[in-house]
C-alpha cells in the first residue's frame, strides 16, 4: 500500500503520463517527504487473474521503475488447464513488454 500523506496536483499538471500509462493517480510524496512521484498503471491483460504493469513517475516526467503486479489472491484461485496457459501467456507478454520499455529507458 502507498504511503502518501500529503498529494499535490500544483505545478505539475504540464508533466505527461508515461506513454504506457493508463491511469495516473495524484502527485504525492511517496519515497522522500521532499521529493514528488506519482503511481501509474499500465497495461492490463488477464481475465480470471489480472497481469498489470504499474510503475512511479518522478516530477520531471521520467519513470523510477515498472513492474508486474498479478491481481487475486493466487493461493486460492483455482486454474484449470486453459486459465492456468492463459496466466502463462499473459506473464510472458507482460515480460516482454516490461523489457522493452526498460530497454527504450535505457537508450
């Protein structure tokens, strides 16, 4: 869980969501109580567990980092065959997806 305590949209509403951004939330001081970020999510695949790309944006438009988040409790979410490949194609996509934006923010 994010631990914003305080949220500000002043100053900032010219910076752009990365491209892959889906949905951004408020700028908040989440690292660093001097220091502003912003959570965004990207893309989403999965229908029965969900496969997200979320990252941190930092205030002057780069991104502090992506990752995969899967969605529902994996511990009690019973797969059959076809949901657990479906699972298995959405994280390698998911995978791949997130290596390629690094790479494009490395270069």
């Amino acid at each position: 869980m994010l631990n914003i305590t305080r949220a500000t949209t002043t100053g900032y509403a010219d910076v752009a969501p990365p491209p892959d951004a889906t949905w951004v939330t408020k700028w908040g001081y989440i690292f660093d109580p001097d220091v502003l970020h912003r959570f965004f999510y990207g893309t989403q695949r999965g229908e029965r567990v969900s496969v997200e790309i979320n990252g941190f944006q930092n205030r002057d438009g780069s991104v502090r980092g992506r990752w995969i988040h899967v969605g529902g409790t994996l511990d009690r979410q019973e797969l059959d065959g076809a949901a657990a490949r479906e699972l298995a194609l959405a994280l390698i996509a998911a995978a791949d997806e997130l290596d390629g934006l690094e790479a494009q923010r490395g270069a």
